[in-house]
C-alpha cells in the first residue's frame, strides 16, 4: 500500500450484504468480495476481472 495506490473490489461473486437493510449510519457489508491493489502502472482489466502488472504488457492478454 502506499501513495497512488488504486483499490479494485469486485463483488460480481458476493454471496450476500446488508446493502438493502442498511440505513446511512449503518457500516456496509458484502461477503466474499475479490480485492486488487494496483501500484502506478498496473492495469485492471474489466472485461476478464483480473489484474497485470504494467500496461506496457496490456495486449498480450
């Protein structure tokens, strides 16, 4: 973690959350949520839900 970090959560398979009973004080939450952390460079891509390095290697997936 760090300076310039970029956070990716990706609760396409989550299995659950209190989003529909939540109320604005309540803390939110999502079961079974995938987490990226990308450095300066790093690239996510959305259509395959996964993430690479560096973009230099972008179209090589």
């Amino acid at each position: 973690m760090g300076s310039g970090a970029f956070y990716v959560l990706d609760a396409h398979e989550s299995n659950g959350s209190n989003v529909s009973e939540a109320y604005d004080q309540d803390a939110l939450s999502i079961f079974d949520v995938r987490r990226s952390l990308l450095a300066k460079g790093d690239y996510f891509n959305l259509i395959d839900k996964k993430a690479y390095k560096n973009v230099e290697n972008i179209y090589s997936v």
